[in-house]
C-alpha cells in the first residue's frame, strides 16, 4: 500500500499479486485499486496464463 497526502488532501493505492502454477501454466494474478480520501476511484484486475512449454 502506498499513502501520499498534503493538508486536508490524501490519496492511496492498494495492490495484490499472485503467482500459481499448475501443470500446464504459469498463472498471474493482479489488482490495483486507488483511493482518494476513503473513496474508491479505480480498480482494474488482471488474469495471465502463460504456457510452461515443457518448464
């Protein structure tokens, strides 16, 4: 997590990342979610698997 703020002004962004694997894949998972003051303003995710090709 990291807060930056000046005054009565502050903002935040949360993140969170996994790393999996199975048989097949290597798989990556990730979510940024900011915040300004305690009001969520964006939040995107993301989903990636990737092939071992024999890893």
């Amino acid at each position: 997590m990291i807060e930056i703020g000046r005054g009565d002004w502050y903002t935040k962004v949360e993140t969170f990342s996994t790393m999996e694997s199975t048989k097949e894949a290597f798989v990556l998972k990730n979510e940024v979610i900011a915040y300004e003051e305690e009001e969520e303003v964006f939040r995107k995710t993301w989903h990636k698997e990737i092939e071992r090709d024999h890893m």
